[in-house]
C-alpha cells in the first residue's frame, strides 16, 4: 500500500508540475525515479516534522500540491499544531501520506502506534482523513487527490494486503462503498479492517447469518446519507477499525446517527482498540487478537445485537 | 534614539487600535515598528492594490502577537483604510488579535502560535525558486519565540537549500512574556548560533532607521546561504512606562487614561 502510494505521487508528478515530495528521514532509494526525473520537487528533508509541515504550507500557498510521507505517529502527534495552524486554517491542498497506521508497527512498540490518529485529525476543521483497504484502492484514492482543494490525511496499512475492492467501485472522496449487501446486520469499516469484516461476513452467511460491510474509506467528510442508507433496514451494526474505540469511525457513525437518526443508535456496537497504549509487541495480527480484533470479536458483537 | 516623526504616527495608529480593541501587545509590537518601517518604506516589493500579486516580496511576521504594527504599516501603505484600526478584535474586525491570510490585505499568513513563521518561509522561498522568481521572503521572528525548535529545524534547511532569497530577522528587545529572555531560555550566542545554523548574519540597532536601511541594502548577504539580521530593539519603544517592562508585553481592560497616557508619549 506504501509502495503503491508513492508510485503513485510519481506518476501525479509526471502528469502535474505542480506536485512535489516531502519526506522527513525515509528508508535509502524511496522514490527514487521522481528524485533522478524531478530532482527540484524531491525534498527530504531531515527528522524535522515541525518544520516540514511548514514547508509544505509555504510551498501549497504558492499553489504547489506537496505530498508529505513519514510515519503516522510522527505526522500527528509530534507536529499536531503545525497540522492545525499552517494546513487547516489556512486550508492548503497539503497531502500527508502517513505509513503504519493501527497496528503496523506492532514490534516497535506504542511510540509508534498510531491508535488515535483517525480521532485527532478528524477533529481538524477542513481536514479529510481516509483509509483505503488496499493497494488497488490506495492507487485510485491517490490519482484522485490532485484537485481536492483541501488538506487530506492518507492512512496507511501493512501493504501486502489481499486485494478486496473493486474497480467498478471507483473512489470518490466522501462517498462509502457498499462492498457487500445483507439483511441480518452490517459491519461498518474503514481502513484494511473492511478485509477482516469481509471474512467474517463469509463465516456468518456458513451459519445462515446475512450480514453486509459498507467501507468508509472516507471517514472525514462522514458519508452520512451512504451508511445510513446502509444500515437502516438491518438488525444490527458493528463497527470495525484499527484505531482506538474513542473518536473514529465508530464514534463518527454514534455522532451521525445521534444527530439524523437517533432510532439506530441502539442497534450499533463498536469494536476496535480498547482506551490504552499497546502493552505488547509481537505482530500486527498478534496485536490485532489482543486487542480482541478478530473475527471471533465480530462476530460475537454482531450476533449479541441480533439477537437484541 | 529620538524618534522622527513617521515613527511617531506609525505608534500612534498602533495606539488608535488599541483604543478600538481595549487591548493589544504593546510592548510587542513598538519594538519592531522601525523594522516594519523601513522594510515597507524601502526594502519590499509590493502593490497595496494588488497585494496578491505573483511578483510581491512574501513577508511574514512569525511573531503574529506583534500585529498591531503590521496593522499600523499596512493601513498605511493603502492595503486597508486606516480607519479600520479601530476596529482591532471586535467581533467582525478583519483586525484580530493576531493577524490572518486570507483576512487582512498583505498578510502573508495565519500567525500567533510560535514557531511557525520560518519554516512556511523556507517553504515560500523554495517555492519562489522553483517558480523562478525573484521575489524575495522576509520573516520576522520574535526572541521568545525562537525558543521553539521548529525554528531551527527549519533554519538547517534554509542552510541546506542555500535559500539566499530568504532573510530571518530577529526582533531581539530581550524581554519575554515572564521576563527577560535571558533568564527564561538564555539565547546567547545568538549571533553565533545563526551563524553556525548557516546563515551570514548581521546585527543592527532595530530602532535606527539609517542603520536599518544600510543593513538591508546589503541583501542578500551571500548568494549561497540564507540571510539573518539580529535586530536589537527596545520592548515597549516610545513608552518610558512600557519600555523594558515585562508587564506591558500584553495587556488587556484599557482605560481611557491609559491610552492618553500612551498618546502623550508622542
């Protein structure tokens, strides 16, 4: 997914002159075709994130279009109020591409989880945040980027990971994707979670059991009308994220619903990472199961609200 | 150093605002109205009519609390009616408390949290040179407020890409919010420490607008590095009550006779 992500800023860099790279401190050789084709709009620029974000400002008040990729937890936590002030205030088409979000780097410990990453940059006026579920995805999310007019927080997955979506589907910024209908329940998702909802989709249509999964690859601008057209008619609705139960996906469906449709809040249950940092390390999946992440999870959850 | 009298009015529409507003950073602000002075009288490029022209010098003031004078310099130059200044921090005024893009004709960016003036000028200055302009970027930076690292991750870069279009000047009154910066976060060598970021630097008296004029004359000072001036000023200049009083770096529920106190100062 990181690999298809910054293929693909090289291909937006040939196509647009307006496009350039900002990375902070990268593995050697990353992109390196657009630095040897387009040496003035390569920048790396140093373990420096506070001062990138900036840059970046400067270089999108000039009507440059600057993607910006390091880890996830150093593009939020550590210059969080350069992402507030010279990104969102000032409203400037900055792209940060932010690898390893949830439990990606699960052997490294909880400096860099990103486990609340989708909370605090939602919570940003004028700020976009979205997860694809794959590779195929992240490459039509990319190439659709170009002339959003505002900042976009692009979160990232494993990479590697089984290809779910669909081209027919396309991407639109703000616009769910029903990837599977049911009429038992519906599994809302973002991120590589939709893969994991999809599985356990397939186990509970063994037991007779209909369940859906609409995909929010966009979580901010929340497609309220698409997931509630989604999970009005069913019994059920679970939520899936790797992300901390507070403030994500999960928090966005309560709030939406809570505002448009408060007769659904009771048949949601969320399911994601419980209120604290990681106490383990180990691998993605291994977390994943500590977090109680896992089809197991989901399925319980969905048949407990089925059940009433 | 007495004060002419294009000093004297430039003060006095920084008095006129906080007269609207009941408040405002003083000391702040008339540290820095000399530079702000010769820079717009002199040094940058710009069309107060156009003020979004491509071919403008970018100036940001990174010390957004010290708005009040680029309030004053703007208005004055014809990006806004003077007579705006009264308006500063009421509720619909373009004049906050500190400045904003997209607001404020001139204002080259949302500042007032600290540290982020130079970094977004690195950004400007590179993005000039990709341009091929010759539009030059100037930041001004209080001495407080370089006490946030930002500053100096973006001045390695600013040496890095040999940014020569871009000038850092330092409004150094030695004074911050608590007290004197000396004790607070002590930034000397400062001179030294610009110089060893990879800048060629200068020093000047920020209140002398012959000296102030020379100095920026010089521009740039290489043709390979990024330039700096340590502008050394008098916090709360023009004010013998304010001068070098730490209580005057902001204040706020103005009295009447505490505005003619200030006018009569001028």
């Amino acid at each position: 997914m990181r690999k298809t992500a910054l293929d693909c800023v090289y291909k937006l860099a040939k196509l647009d002159e307006r496009v350039v790279f900002v990375g902070s401190d990268l593995g050697p050789g990353v992109l390196d075709k657009m630095k040897t084709e387009f040496p003035q709009r390569f920048f790396m620029e140093g373990v420096s994130e506070q001062y990138i974000v900036g840059m970046a400002a400067g270089l999108a008040m000039e009507g440059f279009v600057p993607y910006v990729n390091t880890i996830a937890t150093f593009l939020t936590r550590r210059c969080y109020e350069q992402v507030a002030v010279d990104l969102c205030i000032h409203d400037l088409p900055v792209r940060l591409i932010a690898n390893g979000g949830g439990g990606v780097y699960a052997p490294l410990g909880p400096t860099h989880l990103a486990i609340e990453d989708i909370a605090i940059m939602r919570a940003l006026p004028n700020m976009a945040v979205v997860a694809p579920c794959d590779a195929d995805e992240m490459n039509r999310l990319m190439m659709s980027t170009l002339e959003w007019p505002h900042p976009i927080y692009i979160r990232l997955g494993k990479g590697g990971d089984k290809i779910v979506s669909e081209e027919k589907n396309g991407f639109e910024l703000g616009k769910s994707i029903l990837m599977r209908s049911g009429t038992d329940g519906m599994f809302v998702t973002t991120g590589v979670m939709t893969q994991l909802a999809l599985e356990t989709s397939d186990l509970l249509k063994r037991d007779g059991v209909d369940v859906g999964v609409v995909h929010m690859h966009t979580i901010k601008p929340f497609d309220a009308a698409g997931v509630i057209s989604a999970i009005e008619n069913v019994k059920a609705v679970v939520t899936v994220e790797e992300h901390i139960i507070n403030g994500g996906l999960g928090s966005a469906l309560l709030e939406t619903c809570s505002d448009l449709r408060p007769e659904l809040l009771p048949k949601i249950a969320r399911v994601g990472i419980p209120d604290k940092f990681a106490t383990e390390y180990g691998s993605q999946n291994s977390l994943l199961k500590h977090w109680g992440i896992t089809s197991d999870t989901l399925v319980g959850a969905m048949m407990k609200k089925i059940r009433g | 150093m007495q004060m002419d009298d294009r000093s004297k009015l430039l003060r006095r529409y920084v008095i006129d605002a906080m007269r609207g507003g009941g408040r405002g950073h003083l000391g702040s602000s008339m540290s820095m109205i000399e530079i702000l002075r010769v820079l717009y009288d002199s040094v940058l490029k710009y069309d107060p009519k156009h003020p979004e022209s491509t071919d403008r010098d970018r100036f940001v003031l990174s010390k957004g609390h010290g708005c009040l004078a680029l309030y004053a310099i703007l208005a004055d130059k014809g990006f806004f009616p003077i007579s705006e200044l009264e308006s500063f921090c009421r509720p619909t005024s373009r004049l906050g408390g500190h400045p904003e893009r997209g607001k404020v004709p001139g204002v080259e960016a949302s500042t007032g949290a600290l540290g982020h003036g130079v970094p977004i000028a690195v950004g400007l200055a590179l993005a000039m040179r990709l341009q091929k302009r010759n539009s030059r970027v100037f930041v001004l930076t209080g001495d407080g407020e370089i006490n946030e690292g930002s500053n100096w991750e973006a001045g390695m870069a600013a040496s890095k890409h040999k940014l020569s279009n871009l000038t850092v000047m330092v409004d150094y009154n030695k004074l911050q919010s608590y007290g004197k910066t000396s004790e607070v976060l002590d930034l000397e060598p400062l001179v030294d420490k610009f110089k060893s970021f990879g800048f060629v630097t200068h020093e000047v008296d920020g209140h002398d607008v012959a000296a102030l004029e020379a100095i920026l004359k010089k521009l740039p000072f290489s043709n390979n590095a990024p330039s700096a001036i340590i502008c050394h000023t008098i916090k709360g200049k023009g004010f013998p009550f304010a001068e070098g009083n730490p209580e005057w770096h902001h204040k706020s529920g103005m009295t009447e006779t505490d505005i003619q106190q200030m006018y009569d100062c001028l």
